[in-house]
C-alpha cells in the first residue's frame, strides 16, 4: 500500500500539533528524474508505508507534498541542499530530519524518531521570546570581505565555486564582474588600492564562463544551460532547462562581454535570447515556462538527431519571479546587443506578467497556470516584478509601467516588513515567527533593500531608503558565516554606501536629440546607475524641484548623490563622463 499523500495547507501544521504527529513533507519538482525514482522506490517501499501507518489504517505520520516551484517559500525553508527532499517536521514547525535521497530503511528510522519526538512533546510551556535584534555597523571593510570570501572558495582548475556539484552561481558571478568593472573604471585609485585583486577576478569570470561553455552545463546544440552539473568539472548535467537560470546565466554573458570585451560571451547571450524566445515562450499564453523537461537522451544527440525526436516539452507554469528575471535580462540584451526586437520581447512579456498577476493594492500573485493564478504574499515575487518595471524605465523610459512601480514598492514597504525590520513574506510578517534560513532571511532582504534604494531615487520617498538600511543593518553581523552566498547582500551594501550615479535625461521624449542621449545613458556600462528621462512640457514641477531648466537642447545630468554634475548635451562623449564619475562616486 502506497503512502498517501495531502498538498500542503498552513493548517497542516496546526493538525499535526494537535494530533501530536510529525510531518513527513516530499518537496519535489515536477521535471525531476530523481523525485519520480524517490516515488518508485523509498515511497513505494512496504516497510515505509508500515512506518507511516498507511498499512494499518492509523497513519502515525501527516504525509504532505510540495512543489518547488510553485511553493518556493517551502524549499526556502525546509531544503534539504537540493531536490527532491524528505523533510521531517515536528509539532512546533521545526526540522527534526531529512535528506535528499533516502533509502527506505533510513527513512523508516527518521519516522519511528520523529513519532516518538512528537509523542512526547509537551504544549504547556510557552515558546521562547525571540532574542532583540542587534543591528550593526555598515563600511567598506564588508566588500572586501566578501570578495575574498569568493576567491577563497574559487576553482580555479574547472572555475566555478566549492567541489562536488557545480551550480552555476550567477549571483557570485555577478558580484565578481561588478568589483572587476569598478576595478576597471577607476585605474587610477582603485587598482592602486586592490593590488593584485583584479587579474584574480578577471580569472574568476573567465576561468567559470569559459569553463561553463566548454563543459556540459551548456548545450551547445540548442542553445541555453542546464541547471547544474553533479561533477565538478562541468560534467554529468542535470538537463533540464530553468527559466531563472537561464535569465540570470544570460545577464552573466551580457555584462562579461561588455566588461572584458568578449565577443563570444555577447554571442553567448544571443543564443539564450533565442532559447527563450523559441522554447519557453507560450505565444498564446505570452509568458515563459518555467523550465524545459529533462531528457538525457535528447541532449546527447547532435542537430540531425534532435530533428527526428519529439524536443523536451515546457511545464505549463508561468512563475511571476522567474518572468520578472527574464524580462530584466532581455531588456538588458536588447540595449547591449542592439536588438529592438529583444527589447519589444521583454516589454510585451511585462504587459501580460503584469495583466496576469499583478492586482492593484494587493501586489503579484506566484503563478499562472491552467487553473488561473495562484499564491500570493510572496517577497520574491514583488521585488524581482519591482525590479523589471525598474529596468523598463531604465531602458525603454515606457512610462505606462509607473503606476505599477510605485503599488509594488509601496506593498514592500507596507506589507514586507516585520517588526525587526527585515523583508520577509506575508505570512512570516503576520505571524511574527523568526526565520528558519538565516541565510535565506538575509538575501530577501537584500533583494528587497535594492529595489527600494533605486526605488527611494525615482520616486524621491526617504522612508523607502531609510527601511532599506535598516533591513542591510539587522544582517551587518552575521553575513560572514555564509561566505560567497552573499553576494548579493555586498551588492545591497555597496549601493547603500556608494549610491548608484542618478542620470537625468531632460529633453523631449520626440526629439532625436533626447533618445539618442537616454539611449547612450542607458547602455553605457556601469555597474550602478537609475536613469530617468523628464520632459519639460509634463514634468515641470520635477524640474522645479530639482533646480534644472525646462529650456534648451537634449540635456543629461549627471547626479552624484545629492551633487549635481556639469550638464552634458553630446552622447558620444558620455562614456568617458559617467567612468570618470562613477570614480568618484566609489571614493565617496
């Protein structure tokens, strides 16, 4: 008799307190080799099904079942360091046990000591205070710190970070190319300062993508990267597709290319635009799936082959957060690369991600799918949404997404916060409850600090800047213990203590002057920048504000902090301005 299983509710939980039973929880996903060899075996396993009590008819254990992708706030919090997971949860929401990929016998005995564990819990006590929150102190000495954190755990023979499995890491990546840029925008301090440190994270981008490229995590064939390698040199690929993966991996290329002048990075990147575009693209639904189904076999075989097999099929989820990513990634493809059919791509994709899920006063919704959207009150979903309508002002100056911006940077605000300060989903902030992943805790409230630092810039709200610090303060202390994984809280850091330059296109939006100057503020790489286009016929009152004329040509100004720089009217000699003020802003 097989075991039987229940889809996870948050009064799961509430029963099997009541009951005095544990929670048996299977975090799966749907394209998982693995997860279905998890079922056929261990879960089909008689003595397992005894252990539970399904073969007497007293189940000992409530036995629930989640995907990953559609409940991410699950895998965030009870992982077990890859998929699938087997989870045992005791009476008070905690992790008593898990693993991986268990056998049945190991299985049987985490069950008969978490029934015991349970059995004998006691409900009277009341649970403890949660301790008071100690901020810390926020300085320069973080990035370094971070930064030899990654070279510490850097591969250098096959690039990439740690042994055993090779994730691709796009966010350590990320970290390494934005420390390299300034490295390179700032001869003559910077590398003064750093030493050897730049040749050593050129080594880090080039050694990790060369070696990604040439290795089985990319498909050569079709185009795109598969979600890991088992071995550590790029070998063994679990082939399945993911859209965030490949979103992340496609800014990767992107800014690599502009940063070191690879050509072949930027060829990289059109190859992801064409993945996307060709395979995980619903043209009827107008979002992208969530990933492509593994298929080993499939992925062995060369062009001719493929032509004669049915292709790997897309899952039919359409996730806010990864869409969100990919609309981030292909506006920013579509600048660098110059294709304005990318850029149109991205922008059409917002319409819909934002017609699908998006209610206004109430923020994003996770998923789209046949039975409509689904979940709502996650962070990460109205952050990275947040962060794409960011980059759609950036780049395309479309100001039909504003509205938009502004209800979600106002609903992290609100609704996001707990009473500590940290960004956390709407339920941990309802519940008051501390967080089971520190880590994980750390890097959602970096994301969201972010998005309201460049939102803080936009819309000109203190408070969003003033929660951001808070939330990046609460974490001062305890990122070390994590090491490159926080990469994208030094990123956070960086843009609160060096804040990004704020480049102001004033002119009007019809004139050719005016787009070309927005475009050359646009695509001229920096690691940091927020550029917003004001027109003087209808915003007038900002001009005010800000002390710049409404009269005269095309005109971008360049703002450091609360400093104003000399205006500029001639794109072609841009590039060497804002290097040359990004300088200074880094030395600030």
């Amino acid at each position: 008799m097989s075991v039987r299983w229940f889809e996870w509710s948050e009064d799961t939980l509430l029963v099997a307190r009541d009951e005095r039973r544990p929670v048996l929880l299977f975090l799966n996903s749907s394209w998982s080799r693995y997860g279905a060899m998890l079922e056929a075996t261990t879960l089909a396993d008689a003595a397992v099904a005894t252990a539970v009590g399904t073969a007497a008819g007293s189940e000992r254990v409530v036995c629930v079942r989640a995907d990953v992708e559609s409940q991410p706030e699950l895998a965030a919090r009870y992982g077990q360091g890859g998929f699938p997971s087997l989870v045992l949860i005791g009476t008070d929401g905690e992790t008593l046990s898990g693993g991986t990929f268990l056998e049945p016998a190991r299985l049987v005995a985490l069950i008969d000591h978490a029934v015991r564990r349970c059995s004998e819990a006691g409900f009277d006590d009341p649970p403890p205070a949660a301790p008071p929150v100690q901020c810390g102190d926020l300085d320069d000495e973080l990035l370094p710190t971070l930064e030899q954190a990654l070279l510490s755990h850097f591969d250098p023979r096959h690039g990439g970070f740690g042994g055993g499995q090779k994730f691709p890491h796009a966010e350590a990546l990320d970290f390494a190319i934005l420390r390299l840029s300034e490295a390179a925008l700032d001869p003559d301090g910077e590398r003064r300062a750093a030493g050897d440190r730049r040749p050593r994270l050129r080594e880090v981008v080039e050694t990790t993508l060369d070696h990604m490229l040439a290795g089985e995590l990319h498909d050569r064939v079709g185009g795109g990267f598969f979600r890991y390698c088992a071995r550590s040199d790029w070998t063994r690929p679990n082939t399945e597709k993911r859209l965030e993966t490949n979103a992340d991996l496609l800014r990767n290329a992107i800014e690599a290319g502009q940063v070191l002048g690879r050509e072949d990075y930027l060829a990289v990147g059109e190859s992801v635009v064409a993945l996307l575009e060709r395979d995980l693209r619903d043209p009827e639904v107008g979002l992208f799936h969530a990933s492509l189904a593994p298929d080993d076999e499939y992925y062995a075989l060369d062009a001719a082959g493929r032509a004669e097999r049915p292709a790997p099929v897309p899952d039919g989820r359409f996730l806010a957060d990864a869409n969100a990513r990919a609309i981030s990634a292909l506006l920013k493809a579509g600048a660098v690369l110059r294709r304005p059919d990318v850029t149109a791509l991205a922008l059409s994709t917002t319409r819909t991600l934002l017609d699908r899920l998006w209610r206004p006063g109430r923020g994003m919704r996770h998923s789209y799918g046949e039975t409509g959207s689904q979940g709502s009150g996650l962070l990460r979903d109205q952050v990275e949404t947040a962060r794409a309508l960011q980059h759609v002002l950036q780049y395309t100056d479309d100001r039909r997404y504003g509205p938009a911006l502004e209800d979600l940077l106002e609903r992290i605000a609100s609704d996001h916060v707990t009473s500590a300060g940290e960004f956390a989903n709407v339920d941990r902030v309802r519940s008051g409850k501390l967080p089971r992943r520190r880590d994980h805790a750390i890097l959602e409230s970096a994301a969201a600090a972010e998005v309201l630092l460049r939102g803080s810039m936009l819309t000109g709200r203190t408070i969003f800047a003033e929660l951001a610090r808070r939330a990046l303060e609460l974490h001062a202390g305890d990122y070390r213990r994590y090491g490159y994984s926080m990469a994208a809280y030094g990123r956070a850091v960086e843009l609160l203590l060096h804040p990004p330059l704020h480049l102001i296109v004033v002119g009007d939006g019809s004139a050719t002057g005016t787009a070309e100057l927005f475009e050359a503020a646009s695509t001229t790489y920096l690691p940091s920048r927020v550029v917003q286009r004001l027109d003087p016929d209808t915003d007038g009152d900002v001009l005010a504000r800000l002390g710049l004329p409404r009269a005269g040509p095309p005109t971008v100004f360049v703002f450091l902090a609360r400093d104003g720089a000399a205006a500029h009217t001639d794109p072609a000699t841009l590039g060497p301005v804002l290097a040359a003020a990004n300088a200074r802003r880094l030395r600030c």
